[in-house]
C-alpha cells in the first residue's frame, strides 16, 4: 500500500471512528430507518455539486443496476442493520463487531474474486488483528444477542459490497461511484424512513449528529473508501474496519470519560499490528 493509500485509510478510520458517536446519539429520537434514509440523503447532496463539477452524471444511467446492488450492500442494508444495533449496544462495541468484516472479505473472495484472496504475511494480518478484536470484544459486558448478530451481518454486507464494487464498479471514478451508491440507498432506505419520521421536535444534538453523519462520515468518507478499493484493493480497503474499532475507543476516553483498560490497549496493539501487515506496510519497510 502506498503512502497516499495509507493516509487515506487513517483518515477514512478517524471519520468512522466517530461515526459510532453519532449513530448513538442520533438514535435518542430517531428510529434506525429514518436515521439511515437522512444519512445517505444527505450524503448524496453533498456529493452532488462535487460530481456536477467533477465527473457528470453521464455513467449512472449505463451502471444503474449495478450501482443499486452496490447501495444495498453497502449502504441501505448495513447501515440499518448497525443503526438497529446501536439501539441495544454500546457504540464501542459495535466498532468492534463490525471489525469482523476483513474475515468475512478472506472467506467470500475464495469464491468470489480469487484476485483479491489473502495470503502469506497478509493473511497473518488479517488473524492477527482479528486476535485483537477478539481480545476487546471479551473486554466488553452486557450487550444484546439479536443486536450483535445484526452488527455481524453489517460486517458481511461491508465484505461483500467491497469485492463487488471493486470487481463490478472498477471503471467508474469513486466521486460517481458513491453519488449512484447514495442515489440507490435513498431510494431503497426512503419507504420505511418516511413512515417513521419522528411526531415531536427532535433534539439539536441527535440533529447535528445526522447531520454530520450524512455530510462528512458518509458523503465526503465514502470517496475515500471506494478510492481505496479501486486503488488499493477490496482487501486492503476493508481494514478500515480494524482502526475503526481503535480509534472508537479513544474517542470514548475523550468525549466520554469511558475508560481505558490494559486488555483494550492490547486489543489496539494487535489491530495495528495486524493492519500493519495486512496492508503490506510493515513489509515493505523491511525490504
């Protein structure tokens, strides 16, 4: 991975990283398909002027199939699936749950896309940052079952949405291919997030929280991420989802006044290591 894609994926990690943060707020008064049916909207509003000005929108209208397989995978579906597991557990430990999306990325390229399967040092990455998630995830108490099995299903449709768009959506610029992503997922997301449109006034702070959301841990994160997959790889591009869950935890220290244990430092330790040689960094540096 080179220094450009590896800015990119710290990046794209501090954006998500905080996305948790809103999700739980946002959900004080808002239901988990009006949250996502304002996130992606408003994602693709943001994106709109930028693809106007940019790419245009003549390469929606030839990929409209693919780019609504594409909003489903990795919009609608997961970002309710999330929503609804934020519903019943800890913002924390759904960054961590959600980590599991490299594993499931390894398991569905062996069928899927063989170009994209992981081997050698990286797939010892890949173990090993999934050591470290364990680790976090025996750190955390309580939690919900049916939540964290959705949390779980959001990691999969992440995997399976990045081997996808980087097979099927690899000739589209990450500008278009996240305005056409967003356009689908409104559409999809719209039906039920109308129905459930809150009856009183919501609070400023759930508001702003959507409102960021949308705008920069949606919109503006989402040219990142499929820039990433285009140029990096769906492999590479996926362990976003390894920092998430760290910088989640410092988020929380900061904001929140959560604390930070010696087993969370470990699990930290592990999900760096394990980026590090998934993402080939550590080494190239030896070589």
């Amino acid at each position: 991975m080179s220094r450009r894609h590896l800015a990119m994926l710290l990046a794209l990690a501090g954006i998500w990283g905080a996305s948790f943060l809103f999700i739980k707020v946002g959900v004080r008064d808002f239901e988990p398909a009006t949250l996502v049916f304002l996130r992606v909207l408003l994602a693709a509003l943001t994106l709109l002027p930028i693809v106007l000005l940019t790419t245009g929108l003549g390469g929606l209208r030839a990929s409209w199939l693919q780019l609504g397989i594409m909003g489903a995978l990795n919009s609608a579906l997961p970002f309710w699936l999330l929503t609804f597991g934020e519903t019943r557990l800890d913002s924390g430990l759904a960054a961590v749950i959600q980590a599991a999306a490299p594993i499931f990325t390894v398991l569905i390229a062996v069928r899927y896309d063989p170009s994209q399967r992981v081997t050698g040092a990286r797939l010892v990455g890949v173990l090993v940052g999934f050591a470290g998630v364990a680790l976090l995830v025996g750190a955390q108490r309580g939690g919900d079952l049916v939540a964290a099995l959705a949390v779980a299903a959001c990691a999969a449709c992440y995997a399976m949405g990045a081997l996808y768009g980087g097979r099927r959506l690899a000739h589209m610029p990450p500008v278009e291919m996240s305005f056409g992503a967003m356009i689908a997922a409104t559409v999809l997301s719209a039906p039920a997030g109308l129905l459930q449109l809150p009856g009183d006034t919501p609070g400023w702070k759930p508001v702003a929280s959507i409102v960021l959301l949308g705008v920069v841990g949606t919109g503006l994160a989402y040219i990142l991420y499929f820039g990433l997959i285009l140029g990096a790889g769906a492999s590479k591009a996926i362990l976003v989802t390894y920092l998430v869950p760290a910088l989640a935890l410092v988020y929380g220290a900061v904001f929140l006044d959560e604390a930070v244990t010696a087993v969370a430092i470990g699990g930290l330790v592990l999900i760096l290591l394990g980026v590090a040689l998934g993402t080939g960094t550590l080494g190239r540096r030896r070589a």
